[in-house]
C-alpha cells in the first residue's frame, strides 16, 4: 500500500488549488524578519560601492523574494515542476546576482562545484526529499547547501578568468541536462509527496516530474550553456588577438 505523503504538511504548505494560488504568499515572520535584516546588512555593506554591484544585490533580494515569499515557495508544495523552478532561481538568479554583488573570494570552484553538484542530486533522492518535505530544519539545511556552493561557485566564474570558467560551466550544463532527462524519461513517480496534489493542476504526478525534467533542460541549462559558449567565444578571440 502506498503512503499518501500529500497528507504531510511541509514548510511551504498547504498546498495551493489554481484559485488561490496568486495569494499564496509565505507569511512566516521570522524568515521575512531574517531576509529584511539581511537585506539592510547587505545594502549597507553595498552603500559606497558601485551601482553595478548594487543592482545586482537588488537582483538577489527580489530573488530570495521569488524563492521563498512568493507563491512559488506554496507552488513546491503542489508541482514537483515548481520545486525544479525554485531550484533554478536560487542556482541561476539569487547566487550568481549574491557573486556579482558580494563575492565569496578565495575559494576555489571545484569546491563549490562540488558542494552545489552533491545539493542538487541529494534534493532529487526520494529519501531526501522526504525528509525535507517532513523537517522544516531539514528543509532549510538543504536550501543552504544548495545557496552557499552556488554562491561560491559563482564568485569564482563570474570574477575568475574565461578559461577556467568555460571549463567549469560545462559539467554543470551536463549534469543538468542528465538529471532533466532522467526526470523526464523516467517511467514511474519518484515523488509520492505529489502523488495527489499534482492533480489540482490536471497532472498526474508523473506528468508532474516530467515538466520539472523539462524544467531543468531549458530553463535550467540553455541559460548557462549560453553564457558558456559567450566565455568561450571571449576565450578563442583573445588567443587569436595574442
């Protein structure tokens, strides 16, 4: 018999229907509590830098605004697919805009290549997801493993030199585009969590995986292989002005 895991009610819950889904902001206190003191840390960090840097800390506040206030944080709860979403904000918005503003320097990046490799196949193990769907601390231990590296790896490609971030962004591209197609060829739901709540919004919950494997080709890698074949670009021009 399966376990009808929709019944667990998880940090971001209870799921929204597709009625009240543009209402379904989180109200939790202590996180808008957190991420306004973060926010007024950050901007008076930010206060006599330069504006570029600036903007892009505005980028990563209205991104951990997206990810965790928004309805999309209520939309995890309802569609795996919106889990592959927030995923790609944190990935792909809210830490390269956290490396262009305030860059974690010195680290190097397979470190945080490999932190961020190990946080986004961990959140797609079903007993890991299961126990962050059960354990709001669980839940944002794993929201920190997937920032932090992200951050890290980021600060290093962003500010390093072409070369070694072309050779860093294609394995991301990659893994990316493995994980999507294993979500989306897979042949049963991995996610019972799903299993009953996809249908809200006329999916069953394997349709519902399929998307999220849909959500990590395009949305996920295009946007990075792009920036990749840019830094390659820059790469084979500079060799071909030396």
């Amino acid at each position: 018999m399966i376990e009808d895991r929709s019944l667990v009610q998880p940090y971001c819950g209870p799921a929204p229907t597709p009625a009240d889904v543009l209402w379904a902001w989180n109200t939790d206190l202590w996180l808008i509590l957190a991420l306004g003191a973060l926010t007024g840390a950050g901007a008076w960090y930010l206060r006599t830098a330069k504006r570029g840097r600036q903007g892009a800390f505005a980028v990563a506040s209205a991104s951990a605004i997206i990810a965790f206030l928004s309805p999309l944080c209520a939309m995890t709860v309802a569609l795996f697919a919106a889990r592959s979403l927030h995923h790609l904000v944190i990935i792909s918005a809210l830490a390269p805009a956290l490396a262009l503003a305030i860059p974690l320097r010195g680290l190097p990046a397979g470190l945080g290549f490999a932190g961020l490799s190990a946080a986004l196949w961990l959140w797609h193990v079903p007993l890991v997801y299961s126990a962050a769907w059960d354990s709001a601390t669980i839940y944002w231990g794993m929201q920190l493993a997937l920032l932090v590296p992200s951050w890290a790896f980021w600060s290093v490609v962003l500010h390093g030199r072409a070369t070694s971030a072309v050779i860093w962004l294609i394995p991301l591209v990659g893994q990316m585009g493995l994980l999507g197609a294993l979500l989306t060829f897979a042949g049963r739901p991995f996610y019972l969590e799903h299993l009953a709540l996809a249908e809200r919004f006329g999916l069953t919950a394997l349709q519902d995986q399929q998307l999220a494997g849909l959500v990590m080709w395009v949305p996920g890698m295009v946007p990075i292989a792009v920036l990749a074949a840019i830094m390659a670009w820059r790469v084979l021009m500079s060799g071909a002005r030396a």
